[in-house]
C-alpha cells in the first residue's frame, strides 16, 4: 500500500475501518490530531477550511469544529458549513485516540437526527519513520453506517487523509 492509497472494509455492516500508511514518524501524525494549530490545515476534504476549531485534547475533553467549502468549484456546496463535536474517550499518547463524533450546530449542540459514531484511531509505528493510521468507526446500525456513506463520507475522509499528507510533508 503506497502512502496515497486507503484501505476502506466494512464490518458486520456498521462498523467500517479504514487505514493508510503515512511517510511521518509515529508522534508526529498523532501530533497533528490533538492541536488545533494542526488540524485548521488539513481537516475536511478539498475544498473546504476550518474557521471555528476548538480542542480541548484530554480525557472527557472535546473538540467543537465548522468546515466551510470556500470552493466556488464545488456548486451548491460553496458556502455550506458543516459543524462537528467530539467527545474525546480516551487518550494514549501517542497510539490511540477513542472519542464519538457527532453532527452538531454552531452552539455545539449535538444533532440527535445524524447518525454519531464511536470512533478508535491507532497510530502504529512500522518503522523506518512510518506510521500506519488505522481509523475503526462504529455506527448504531447498517442504516446509520450507509447513510453517512450515501453523504460522500469517504471521499471526503479519503481527501482529507490526502491534506494531513500534504501537511506531514509540509
């Protein structure tokens, strides 16, 4: 698997695991999940920016985010923001990250009618200065799980792995 390349499998049917080999040191990737310094350049797919990133990168922590498409290109999308929140689980600095991810509004309210997720991030350093991100997400059902996927959630995670690339060359 090149550095370009994700693997995507789905699971039982609501879970889907996606992994990807990245040309960075172990802390260094995992470095770029827990700061909002970081995450402002990379988070979300082409075309789309990060103007609210709030982290609070601990235990029962959050981290309150808006992805905005700035992409004229991209049509009835420009102008669109899309809000997040994570609740942050547990943290194992630097291999693991486990939070659920949530739809939410501008206020950090959670969006009780999106699907959330509880989602384990590993970080396992295969030498040589790369480090293979394995991202397991579990859903509440098979309908949850399609329906973000029915919303372009892989591309939109595949393009925006391809940013936290662009920025771990950087």
């Amino acid at each position: 698997m090149s550095t370009s390349e994700m693997k995507s499998r789905v699971v039982n049917e609501k879970v889907l695991v996606l992994e990807r080999i990245f040309h960075a040191p172990q802390d260094l990737v995992f470095q770029m999940f827990k700061e909002a310094d970081h995450l402002k350049h990379w988070w979300g797919p082409a075309g789309w920016e990060l103007p609210v990133c709030h982290v609070d990168f601990r235990n029962g922590g959050s981290w309150h985010y808006c992805m905005k498409c700035v992409d004229r290109n991209q049509g009835d999308f420009y102008g669109m923001e899309s809000w997040g929140k994570v609740i942050y689980k547990k943290i194992i600095e630097p291999e693991t990250i486990i939070y659920t991810d949530y739809f939410s509004d501008a206020e950090g309210t959670i969006d009780e009618t999106m699907p959330s997720s509880e989602i384990t991030l590993e970080f396992i350093d295969i030498g040589n200065g790369q480090t293979k991100l394995v991202n397991h997400a579990e859903y509440v059902s098979a309908e949850a799980l399609q329906k973000v996927m029915d919303m372009g959630m892989l591309q939109g995670i595949t393009e925006t792995w391809d940013r936290l690339e662009e920025r771990l060359n950087y």
